[in-house]
C-alpha cells in the first residue's frame, strides 16, 4: 500500500512539470502581450503611453526576453515560492489567489457534501422501488438535471429570486461584510449566501450520482446473496443498507477524483455569472487582459488540484477494495 | 377435446417460428434498429433532433426575418403568441404590440393588444436569402402576410432584432459545432485507439499515457485558456473550426480507449485470424472486419458526447471566449440574458436555453436507446 502511494506521488512532479510546459505555452500564445492590451485600454480611455515608456516596462517585466527564457525564470521563481506579480494589479498573485482560493475550496467542499447528502438516499430509494411514482418523478429531475447548463440553472434562480421574492443573491457576502475580517458574524453571512451557488453546483452532480447510485444498486439486488439475507429473516433495511448498498457505492467512490477538480472548473462558470469572489472570474479576467503570470499561476493551480484528486480517488478505492491493492 | 386431426400446424406456433426466422436473417443493423424502435421516448427524442438538422439545413426557410436587422425603437417586444384560429376559422394571427413610454423611468413599455390583429400566414414570401448557398429563395415558414409588418414570435432582444429569427441561425451553429466536434474525436478515437490496441508494444504504452495526461487537464479552464488564446481578428468560421478542435483535444479520450479495449478484445478472435490467413492488408483487416463488430457501440457513445459538447461550447460563448457576435449560436443569444436587471424586464431572453436543455435531452435518450439497443443479442 505504502509503495503504491510512494508510486503515485513520484509522478506528481514529473505530471506538474509537462503541464506547467503547456500551461506556460497557453498563457503566452495570444499575439501581443499584456502591455500592447494595456496600451490599447490607455488608448480608448484618451490617455497615452510613449513607446519608449513599453519598452522600459517591457524589460522590467521580462516580457523582451526568448520564450524559453521567460518559461525558465517562471519556473525558478515557481521553485522559490513565488507566483511573480500580476501585471494588472500591480500585486503578488499569492496574495490575489489566496484570497479567495479558500472560498473556492469551501464552495466546493460544501456543494460536494449537499450533492451526496442527497444523490446517495436517493439513488437507493429508486433502486428499492423500482417504477414508483418518485423514482419516475426522480429520474426526469436527473435527465434535466444533466442537460441543464449550470451557468443557465444559475441565471433562472438568479431571475427568480430577484423578480419574484426582490432578492439580490450574487456575491458571498453581504454588501457591510464583505471588507470586515473573519468573525462568526461573517461566517453566519457566508453560510446565508453560499447556499444557493452551492446548490447550482450540486444539482448537476447529483442527477449523475443518482443514475450511477440506482444502475449499480439494482445490479447488486438481484444478487443470490440477497436472497439469502432475505430468506434469512433480516429487515428489509438492513439487507440493503449492509451489503448491496456498500459494494453499489465502491464505484462511486473511484469518481470522486474526478468529480472534486469537476466541481473547481465547474464553478469557475457559475462563479462568474453570480459575481462569486472566487478564482473562476480571476483566471477569466486574467486570460482576457493577458496578464499571463497570474492566468497561468491559476491553471497551474487547478492542475495541481486535478492530480490531487485522481491520486486520492486512487488511494481510496485501494483502501476500499483489496482486489485493486493486489492487483498492483 | 376433439380438435381435428387433420388442421397442419398451430397458427400462433407457426407466426412464431416465421419471426423467429426473420430475426436469424437480419441483419445486425436491422436488428439494432428493431430494438431502438421499440425505445418510445428514443424515438420521440430522434424526431426532435431531425427537426433540429432542418434547422441546421436552412435556418432561412424557418425565420421570419433577417436576424441581423436591428431596430432600436423596437427593443425589449415580448412573445406574440401563435393563434391559429379567428372566429372559428382557420385563419392565423397574432395581437399587435402596442408601446407607451414610461413617464417615470422613460423606458418604452410595451404589451400585446388582442384587439388588433396581425394576420400570419404559413410559407409566404419575405426576404430573399440562399438555400444552402446554391439557390435563392424567398419563401418562409411563417411570417407575416403584410410585409411591413414586424413579428416578433419570440419577442426581441436589446438592439430589436427579432429572437425567433436569432435562435434559428444560432441552432444552425450551435447543432453543427456539437456534430463536428464529435466526428473529430471518433476519428481521432478510432485512429489513435485502434493504432494502439491493434500494434501494442510501446506505441500502446505511448498513447495510454498521453490519454492519461489529457485526461487530468482541468478541462474548463484550459477551454478558457485556449479559446482566449485565438486572434481577435479571424473571422467566425476560423473560429468556430477553432472551437471545434479545441472541443475535441480532450473529448477524444474516452473514445480511444473504448476502441482500444475492443481492439483488444477481438485481437485475437478467430475471424481475425482467418482475415490475416486469407492475405488481407491490415488496413482491410480493420476496417472491414474489425470495426463493424463496435461500430454500433461507437455511434451509442458518441451521440452521448455530442451533449457535452454542446454544453461546453454554449458555455465557452457565454463567457465571450468561445463564438464571437457577429456568428449567431445559443450561448452568444444567451449572452444577451447575463445581466439581471435585463432579465426581469425581458425573461424571454432565455428562450435560447431552454432549446439547449431540449436538445441535450434529445440527445441523450437517443444516446440512452442506441447503447441499449447496439447489443441485439443481450437480453
């Protein structure tokens, strides 16, 4: 077990390194860079810049050098702990990411848990009464549920709650808590607003979590074993909660690892359209105005959480199912 | 009990066995396409989806009028209901928009009048446009019988074009970009997949471990990324085939390691074996007999993904990184309904999602009824 995870974990830098390649080819690509999109911004607000003015910028910042030297320098500075400095902020993207990667990852962990709080007794109430009227009514919510973009479903609570209860649900905060630090205060604030984002998300992962539940958990039932338990006298509960349901839920497991880094990219959309402080609109924001060192700071982050979560999922089911462990 | 003995054989048995003969000659196709029939909600949703590709055929023929032709003093017109009878006749029309300014916040304000009625009818004449860039026409679907006479079936959108009119050229874009992308990752799929389930060795070791890294890419941020990175300057069909590849990069994955694991499988099956003996060229031996024996399961798989990629581009459009204005798709309709002030004065902006949500849906319970059916032996 130990040396499998040992296994794993050597790979993760090799996997960081090919991706920080292609991220950095990515960010760089674009023809110009951030001060020709800089200049064009001063230009149609009236003011100018001189030439000789980008140019010095230019140097200070490295943007004249050979692309395999800017990718060289950003890899050094990467090595020593430092994202480099936004271009348009004029701050050290540690600092423009940290804040709010916290509350990316809180969103993400809370719609996470909300979608298997329900995904998982749901999946089993329409596995054990099969073509009852919920498990019809549960199935067409999971066929919309999976076709239904989730920056639409957002946009229709959006609208909703606005015209209808005269509520205005973008942000985390509200307006007064936004700037205060932490208190309990802010955190009560936090837990009104994180509600409906959170939601959004876990809508479209429960409607997938609830098919997979139900296919899996029906596969299980007819099961001769589950006969027996019933020939044996058990309550119909425990027979299913203690063994179909377990081996059902091995699978699901497995996808948690993808369904984490999933959940970051995914609220990246929604986070937009509701005016979430989180990194989603940063990278968006940074990829239109090209300020490359915080657009590709952030990739690399998403990546680093991808492969974070592949390697968990991978620890989990070798936790889980030993016919894996002795596979390998 | 005295049944005759002389009666040749029992009817029903006999139906019986004339089915049962009909199945062991049919074909694979005529049997997938047998159990698919029976799949109602498939059929229903296959239906949509063709109506949808007549769409996509002549968005023209369907509209009412120009989609680009703006007209700012009729913005914000809501839905003119269809109504298709006038005093017990068949005789179609719809209310007439009447508009007041608003003395307060001096915004036009405007509601439909039943009392006055704007005569519809179906393929009537209207303005002239190309039929698949071959020959003209200026026939519509529908429209209305007065040619000065503005329609708005779908209501308008801020610069008063018509939104019906929009959300057909926008399906034309939005639908083909789905197919395109598609076709791309099974060619993709079927090549790289079969390359390395058929040779094995290294080329095999190679190609799983570049679907392994393309599968742990953060798919949404690096769409954003790479849309971000197209010149502003090309011009819409250089970057709808722009978006299409990028849609595809990743979504080849899973393909190529379904065909691969087919490969695989039928590697070393007799009937390869006989192929090889009989002197057929590798390329014969793939393409004539091994493909056909998943073909089913990679037409099943793919009209799957084509949802998520419908998806994925809406998305991408909707976020101003994927199809530019002026190209028409749903995501770029679905721009005009981002902000929320807008969408409570005109909610039928969002119109264009609820044709996404039908086609996705098509999609996959077409794609739910052809994997189901794609095995005619399985029970």
């Amino acid at each position: 077990m130990a040396r499998f995870i040992i296994q794993r974990l050597m790979l993760l830098p090799l996997l960081m390194v090919i991706f920080s390649i292609m991220i950095f080819a990515i960010v760089q690509a674009p023809p110009g860079d951030f001060l020709t999109s800089y200049a064009a911004t001063l230009a149609s607000s009236g003011s100018s810049v001189s030439m000789e003015q980008l140019e010095a910028l230019r140097q200070q910042y490295g943007l004249d050098q050979p692309i395999p030297v800017q990718y060289y320098r950003w890899m050094v500075s990467l090595l020593h702990g430092d994202l480099g400095l936004s271009l348009e902020y004029q701050r050290p993207n540690i600092e423009l990411i940290g804040e709010q990667l916290w509350l990316t990852l809180a969103l993400a962990v809370f719609s996470f848990v909300l979608t298997w709080l329900i995904a998982i007794p749901a999946g089993i109430y329409s596995a054990t009464h099969q073509r009852s009227v919920l498990d019809y009514v549960l199935t067409v919510f999971n066929y919309v549920g999976v076709a239904t973009p989730n920056f639409m479903l957002a946009l229709v609570l959006m609208w909703v709650a606005f015209s209808y209860f005269d509520l205005s649900v973008t942000g985390l905060f509200s307006a007064d808590m936004a700037g205060q630090p932490w208190s309990w205060a802010k955190f009560v604030d936090l837990l009104k607003h994180v509600w409906l984002p959170a939601t959004v998300l876990a809508i479209a992962g429960t409607a997938r979590l609830t098919r997979v539940m139900r296919a899996n958990l029906l596969d299980e039932l007819n099961k001769p074993y589950v006969m027996t338990a019933r020939a044996k006298g058990m309550s119909e509960w425990r027979v299913v909660l203690r063994y179909p349901a377990r081996l059902a839920f091995n699978p699901l497991v497995s996808t948690i690892g993808w369904y984490l880094p999933q959940l970051f990219s995914g609220s990246l959309i929604v986070a937009t359209v509701m005016n979430l402080p989180n990194i989603g609109p940063l990278l968006l924001r940074a990829l239109v105005n090209q300020d490359m060192y915080l657009a590709g700071a952030i990739l690399l982050i998403y990546c680093f959480l991808t492969i974070v979560g592949t390697l968990l999922s991978d620890i989990l089911l070798a936790v889980l199912d030993p016919r894996i462990r002795m596979g390998q | 009990m005295s049944t005759p003995q002389t009666k040749p054989v029992d009817p029903i048995i006999e139906t019986e066995s004339l089915v049962e003969e009909r199945i062991s000659v049919a074909s694979n196709w005529t049997l997938v396409w047998w159990r698919f029939r029976k799949h109602h909600l498939a059929m229903a949703s296959a239906a949509i989806l063709m109506a949808l590709y007549a769409i996509v055929l002549c968005p023209d023929f369907f509209s009412t009028q120009d989609p680009e032709f703006t007209e700012a003093r009729q913005a914000f017109i809501p839905v003119q209901g269809v109504n298709f009878f006038d005093e017990g006749r068949l005789d179609p029309w719809v209310p007439a928009i009447v508009g007041k300014r608003n003395p307060v916040t001096l915004r036009m304000e405007w509601r439909t009048d039943p009392s006055q009625k704007v005569r519809v009818g179906f393929f009537v004449p209207g303005t002239e446009y190309k039929v698949l860039g071959l020959f003209k026409s200026n026939l519509h679907l529908i429209g209305s019988r007065d040619q000065s006479q503005r329609i708005f079936l779908l209501g308008s959108d801020r610069l008063g074009r018509d939104q019906w009119s929009r959300i057909m050229h926008g399906t034309q874009t939005s639908m083909t970009i789905g197919l395109v992308a598609v076709t791309l990752s099974v060619i993709l799929g079927i090549v790289l997949g079969g390359i390395s389930g058929y040779f094995g060795g290294w080329i095999d070791q190679f190609i799983q471990r570049l679907i392994e890294l393309l599968q742990s890419v953060p798919t949404i941020p690096v769409w954003l990324a790479l849309s971000a990175a197209l010149p502003r300057e090309w011009t819409p069909i250089q970057v709808f085939f722009a978006i299409t590849i990028i849609l595809s990069l990743i979504g080849w994955t899973t393909l190529g390691r379904e065909v691969r694991g087919h490969f695989l499988a039928l590697r070393e099956e007799d009937f390869v074996l006989a192929a090889e003996l009989a002197g057929c060229s590798r390329a014969r031996i793939i393409l004539r007999h091994m493909v056909p024996t998943f073909l089913s399961h990679i037409i099943a798989t793919s009209s799957l993904a084509i949802p998520a990629m419908i998806i994925n581009e809406t998305s991408l459009s909707f976020l101003g990184l994927g199809i530019r204005p002026p190209a028409i798709s749903w995501g770029v309709l679905l721009q005009e309904a981002q902000n929320i002030q807008t969408l409570a004065l005109a909610p039928w902006l969002l119109i264009p999602g609820l044709l996404v949500i039908v086609a996705v849906l098509a999609f996959n319970l077409v794609g739910d009824g052809l994997r189901d059916a794609s095995d005619p032996y399985s029970k």
